[in-house]
C-alpha cells in the first residue's frame, strides 16, 4: 500500500521552531541535526473530535526519547501543546488527521556529530495532515520477514523513538521488493521483533500473544491493546515468539497509531486466517473504545 499526496495538503501550514509557515516555506537549515545525523525524535499522533489519542503518553514518549539523546532544552508539554493547537486551528483540523511531531536537536554552528556544536537550542516541527487510517483494515495486509533484524538494546535501544530510521527503513525497502505491504523484522537472536512500522500481536486459542519490548518500540497502540485485554478479561502474555508459531497462529494484528488495528492475512506466503472471533471482538473493542482515549487541547 502506497500513500498517495492529498491536493487538501498542498496549502497546509507547518509549525516549525516557534511560529507557522506555509508548506512551501516551512525547512529547516542544512545545518539542523535531523539532516547531519538523523539526530531527532519524533511521534505519530492521531486527531478525532474528542481530541488527540494518548496525548500525554506521546508527549512523555517524545521527551524521554530526548532526555535519552541528552537533548539539552527540551520543550515542556505546554509548549508542545500550544504549538499543536495553534496548527490544528490554523488549518481547521479536527478530524481525519494525522500529526507527525519532530523534536531536532536543532541547528549546528558547523557541520558534524558533536551536541556541542548545538548552539541555538532544539527545534519542534508539528506537521500536521489530512490523512485517514494508512491500511485497508478490511481486507488487511501481507507481510514478509526480512534478514535485516531490529535493533536490539545492545546497539541502539528500541524504546528510543529517534529518526534514524534506516534499520526499519531497510526492512520497507525488502518487503518492496517483494510486493509485501510490511517487513517482519526479528529481533537479535531471531524472534519476532515487529514490523517494520507497527507492533505485532497474534491469538492462539483465544489467547493473546505479543513479543517483548526488547528489540520493538513499546507502542502506545500496543500497550492500549493490552489494557483492554486486562480490562476485558482476555488472557494476554507478553513473550518470545518463533516465525513457526507466528504462520500458525489464528489470528495476527499489526498495532500502530498510522493504521491502528490492522489484520495480516499473509507472512511469508503462508496464509493467515482474519476470521478468528477473539481478533474480531478485539478489532472491535478498540475501535469502539478508542475515543476514550482521546485528550482535548485545554488552554
Ligand atoms: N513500531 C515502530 C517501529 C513504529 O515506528 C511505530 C510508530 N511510531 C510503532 C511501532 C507503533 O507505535 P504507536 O502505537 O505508538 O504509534
């Protein structure tokens, strides 16, 4: 599945440092980290009318990840939310939107790796879309497993939700190649890491399986997707999961806030049943559910 451009997003504006630019405009410098080192953080947020899906969590996730890379000012929650509303409201979204948050480590005096050479302080882009759901959730996706394997803690720790994205990027290209929707990435000892964009749950029995967080983002799809197993009596375990066990599964889901609940129905040309009644009353769970977690923009 190929996005394609929406014409509704050729004239958006673009929160970029401290105020709003018309696409067109809206850059950062050669000389911002993002483009020297792929040194930034960033999250994916989803607007309904109620509000933003997990906002505090995204907003925690963003500044831990900056407090990992030892950013040095890194923005407050009202900072970032401001500059959220003030997007939103500047291009009267409220719905069917997707926000991509950036955190630079900002601009450089001259080229390089050293932080030190930060000296203007980090730079907040909020790039904020008219974009539904990513994947089909009907008919759902097909994926493959690659032979790049996820970053495990012992290279570059999972939990950190930078944009050095080439690991995963990687992974895309070979699913590419292959005509798959998504790469299944393993992790370091050959377990069942995640997608190359999402999480990945599976049901066995009318049980419920995810691998750990040791070589995937801990997802904020994902962890929501647990609390309503716990909340709803389903048996749910966090633990290793072989491609064997995965292909002979009932049912597998991918988790993410760019396609929320997504089915897989083929992982490496093996076949995967969408029909399971746990996975459809889960799908159906979160989807009914959802709103509740949405946090309007207050102030
Ligand atoms: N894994 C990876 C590698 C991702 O990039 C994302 C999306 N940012 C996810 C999982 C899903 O995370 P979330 O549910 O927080 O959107």
């Amino acid at each position: 599945m190929l996005q394609t451009s929406n014409p509704k997003n050729d004239s958006i504006q673009i929160f970029v440092k401290d105020r709003l630019y018309p696409r067109s405009e809206a850059k950062v410098s050669v000389f911002d980290s993002s483009v020297q080192g792929g040194d930034a953080v960033w999250e994916g947020l989803r607007v309904y009318p109620e509000g933003i899906v997990c906002l505090d969590k995204h907003l925690t996730r963003l500044q831990e990840s900056a407090k990992t890379l030892a950013f040095e000012d890194i923005p407050s929650k009202e900072f970032i939310k401001r500059a959220i509303r003030q997007t939103l409201e500047a291009n009267g979204m409220s719905d069917e939107t997707h926000i991509r948050l950036t955190l630079t480590r900002g601009e450089k005096i001259t080229s390089g790796m050293d932080p030190r050479l930060n000296q203007s302080g980090s730079c907040l882009i909020v790039l904020a879309e008219w974009k539904p759901l990513v994947y089909d959730n009907n008919s759902g996706i097909k994926v493959i497993s690659t032979s790049q394997r996820r970053n495990a803690p012992q290279f570059l720790d999972s939990k950190i939700h930078h944009n050095n994205l080439l690991n995963n990027i990687i992974a895309k290209i070979q699913a590419n190649v292959a005509g798959k929707d998504a790469g299944l990435m393993l992790d370091d000892r050959g377990f069942v890491a995640e997608l190359n964009g999402s999480n990945l749950f599976m049901i066995k029995e009318g049980k419920v399986f995810t691998p750990y967080t040791h070589a995937c983002l801990p997802g904020i799809t994902r962890a929501t997707v647990l609390e309503l197993c716990h909340q709803n009596n389903i048996q749910v375990f966090e633990q290793d999961i072989t491609l064997s066990q995965i292909y002979n599964a009932d049912g597998v889901f991918a988790t993410g806030t760019m396609g929320e609940l997504t089915p897989i129905v083929e992982i490496d040309g093996r076949p995967v049943p969408k029909t399971d009644k746990h996975m459809i009353t889960l799908i159906k769970l979160f989807k009914d559910k959802i709103r509740d977690y949405c946090e309007p923009l207050q102030g």
